[in-house]
C-alpha cells in the first residue's frame, strides 16, 4: 500500500538517505527539516505518516507530538498524521514519552532498512483497519441512526424510550417485523450514558443451542474439542455497554434459563468455566413473536418474560401511522436518492396516495425496499405509482368492535352485515340491482332473493 509520509530530520544526509529508501518502497515523500515546518505541512499536506526524528533544535519531537494531540483532539477534531518517532540509542525513555503522547511506534538509530519496512507496514496496516472499521461503523450505524416518528404514537413512544434509555433496566421491544425494533434498541443505546461503550447484537434465532451459548457466554480453554483457547462471549465483549437480544422469542428454552439467571444475578459463567464473571451491561430483547402465546404453549418461560418485561415498548405497525408515512418517504427518498444517484427525486400525488392506502405488512422495511426499488427505476426524478410496483388491496369494511354484552349469535350477525352491505351496495349503484350485483360480486337472481328474504328496502329511502 503507498502511503505519503512527511519526514521530519535536521539532519541532511539522513533525511536524504530516508527520503530515497521510502520512494525506493513506492511511497510519496515529503520532508521537513525544522518542527514549525513539519506542523505546517502535517496539516496543509495531510500526510499519512510521520517519521519524526525526536532530536529536533527549537521545537523537539515531543513538543511537535503534543501539539498534533491538541489538534486530534480539538474542536472540531482535526486529521493528522500517524507518528513514528526515530530516536538515538540509549534514550528508551523519550521514546516511552512519545508513545504515551500519541506515536505510534519508535525506531532506534541506526535501524535496518528492513526494519523501517516492517514498522511502517505495520503501522499502514492498522491504519487501514481503523479506516475500515470506522466505514462499516458508518454504514451499519447510518441505517439506523435516524429515527423518524411524527405519529402520535410514535412520539409518545419515542418520549418513553427517551426517558428509560438513561436507565439500566431492561426493555423489551415488540412489534411486527420492520417496525422499527433495532432503530429502538440502537437510539436506547445512543441516549444511554452507556453510548461511548460497545452496542452488541446477538440474534437468538440464527444459531442453534450450543453455539448461542458459546456466543453470549464465551468459553474456557479446553471446555469442548476446538476450544484451543479462552474467548471472551459477546456478553463479555460488550462491558459497559448494550447487548441487543433480538429475535428473543426464538431463545431455545435451556438458555432460556441460563439467561433469567444472569439477568437476576449479573453474573455468569463461560462454557467450561468454574468462576463466576460479573458484568455491568444493559439488556434490550426483542421479537415480532407473541410471548403469552408462546408462553402458553410452552415454548417461552413465564418467569424470563417477567424479567425482560420491566418496560416494554410495542412498536405499532406502520398501517396505524399514517402519519409517519409522508415523512418516511421524505426521509428514504433523500437518503437513498443521493446514495444511489446524486440527485433529488420527488413523490407524485398519486403515489403518495398509493402508499397511503397500501397496508404495508413489511412495514417500514418494505417502505425502504420499495422506494430504493423506485428510484432504481424512475427514469427521471418523480416517482410514480407504476414505479412502487404495489397494489392495493382495498379494504373490506369488516373491522367489527365487538362490546363485551353485544350479541355474538353467529346467524343473528351475519344476517345482520349481510343486510348492511346489501343496503350500501344499492346505495352506491343507485338502487339499480344489475349494478349492485355486479359491485357486490353476486349473481342478480341472487341478490334479488337476498333483498326479498332480508327485508331489504330496494328503494332510495323517501326524504
Ligand atoms: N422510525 C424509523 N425511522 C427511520 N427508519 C426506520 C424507522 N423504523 C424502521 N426504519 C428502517 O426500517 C428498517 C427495518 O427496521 P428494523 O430492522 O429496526 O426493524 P425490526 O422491527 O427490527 O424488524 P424485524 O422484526 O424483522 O427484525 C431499518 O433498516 C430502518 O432503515
Ligand atoms: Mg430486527
């Protein structure tokens, strides 16, 4: 990997001998013979590295090493260089210095060629992780970050979860799948004092018993054939911080128990292990399953439910939020809109009223899917209903409240609808029975019966 390293020496010929041995490698070079000099250019030429001689007149390498901490950790935080610092031999305690002030590694003069290679290579290496790790933590984090909720009950929810997320009891999160469970635990997480502490995700339901096990509680060395070594589990892994259950209605029921005991004691032991571990983390579980049903067929521990169930939130489907729906849109379709092609789209009326009547039973995963679908396939930059390739389902005016005393004579009921929706289609097709039949999908011979034997009225009421 080519890198572009300032160094930084008084010295002539050593600066000339570095400089000729780093492009020799394929790295672009800058030098600097002076600290000021080295400052001004660590920061107008954003360097990758810094190979910093620590014997420097004026400004030392010290000096130059604290001044690069004050900008990393400034506000706003600035870029800068990785330090290696080349110190004299016999001065191991200026190099510990440097290292506690942020280098990342000494070399002692005089040092091998291949010596140099190594440690820059090594230093390249870790800085192509940490770059790495900082893309996938902003790609992973980024789906989740904004938490869109205008709806009543959203906000409602949302205020709860806000208040709960600076304590440490555990929270159970319902709700059907793609309401939302993981943007919750995550926003629970981010506004818990906890958020500088890691965000473990463990899904109950991807691993069969023993390898969960192993998972959450890591094991001891030796405690099965493989378990060349100690690991840590995630529980363990995630210190200070958040472990998400999800999907914990899939839990097989023998860690089930194990889990109610670390929940009552915040103690565990590894696979194989004999000493209790102690740990400081806050649980969030969720899962689109029914737990009292599960519960009832034995499948969940009622006592576990219990223990997980000190707050609950019920994330409610997006068909009971209409309005989140508008600014769901607006907020998927500027965020995937310049993902995908740079340019910002926008909704027509008709679309807009084709996801508003659309029920939506992926929720607000389908409605992600959906517009990243249309705007892969919107040839200009409105999105039309053709484009959402959805189809309403219209809705059958069927959602009966029963009260606890009404009636629920099956017969009595039927006979009872069946009169209302005969009326409403006469109604609808001015109490002309051809048109009616064909609205209600009934043969006309057969409706005229149906009128006659309900006692329909086949006329316009008289006002
Ligand atoms: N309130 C919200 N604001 C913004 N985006 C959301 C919101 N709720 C859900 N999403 C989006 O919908 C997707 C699905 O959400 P999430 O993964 O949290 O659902 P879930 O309830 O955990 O579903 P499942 O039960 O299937 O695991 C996420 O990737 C996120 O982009
Ligand atoms: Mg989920």
């Amino acid at each position: 990997m080519q890198a572009r390293i300032l160094i930084v020496d008084d010295d002539h010929d050593i600066l000339s001998a570095l400089k000729k041995r780093l492009i020799w490698m394929g790295h672009e070079v800058l030098t600097a013979e002076n600290g000021e000099q080295a400052l001004r250019l660590a920061t107008e030429e954003a360097p990758d590295l810094m190979l910093l001689d620590i014997e420097l007149p004026v400004l030392s390498g010290l000096d130059i090493l604290k001044q690069l901490a004050e900008k990393r950790s400034g506000i706003p935080p600035q870029i800068v260089p990785e330090v290696i610092v080349i110190t004299a031999f016999g001065t191991i305690d200026r190099a510990v210095e440097a290292i506690r002030l942020g280098a990342c590694d000494f070399l002692t003069k005089p040092f091998e060629p291949d010596h140099l290679s190594i440690v820059i290579e090594k230093v390249m290496a870790q800085m192509a992780l940490t770059r790495q790790i900082g893309l996938l933590q902003a790609e992973v984090g980024g789906r989740y970050e904004h938490v869109v909720g205008k709806d009543s009950r959203m906000v409602e929810l949302l205020d709860t979860a806000r208040r709960v997320a600076g304590t440490s009891a555990t929270v159970l999160l319902l709700g059907e799948t793609g309401t939302g469970k993981e943007v919750i635990a995550r926003a629970l997480h981010r506004w818990s004092p906890r958020v500088t502490k890691p965000f473990v995700v463990v899904n109950c339901a991807a691993l069969p018993e023993s390898l969960l096990e192993n998972e959450l509680f890591g094991h001891e060395k030796g405690a099965y054939t493989g378990a060349v070594r100690r690991e840590p589990g995630k529980i363990e892994s995630a210190e200070g911080g958040t472990v998400f259950l999800d999907e914990i209605g899939d839990m097989p029921a023998g860690l089930q128990t194990r889990l109610l005991r670390l929940l009552q004691d915040q103690e565990f032991y590894r696979v194989g292990g004999v000493q209790s571990i102690r740990t400081n983390v806050r649980f969030v579980a969720a899962t689109n399953k029914d737990l009292k049903e599960a519960i009832q067929e034995g499948q969940f521990r009622q006592d576990l439910f219990y223990r997980l169930n000190v707050i609950s939130l019920t994330l409610p489907p997006l068909r009971k939020r209409p309005d989140d729906l508008s600014a769901l849109v607006d907020h998927f379709i500027r965020r995937h809109g310049a993902a995908m092609s740079r340019r910002p789209f926008t909704v027509s009326q008709d679309a807009l009223e084709l996801i508003c009547e659309y029920h939506w039973p992926g929720n607000v995963r389908e409605l992600e899917n959906v517009l990243v679908r249309a705007i892969a396939l919107c040839p200009d930059d409105c999105i039309e209903s053709e484009h959402l390739g959805i189809t309403v389902q219209r809705r059958l005016p069927v959602e009966a409240n029963f009260a606890e005393d009404d009636s629920l004579n099956y017969h009595a009921v039927m006979e009872h609808y069946s009169r209302k929706v005969i009326e409403e289609g006469l109604r609808r097709s001015g109490w002309n029975q051809t048109k009616a039949a064909e609205l209600l999908g009934l043969q006309r011979t057969y409706l005229t019966r149906l009128i006659r034997q309900r006692g329909v009225s086949a006329k316009p009421p008289s006002v």
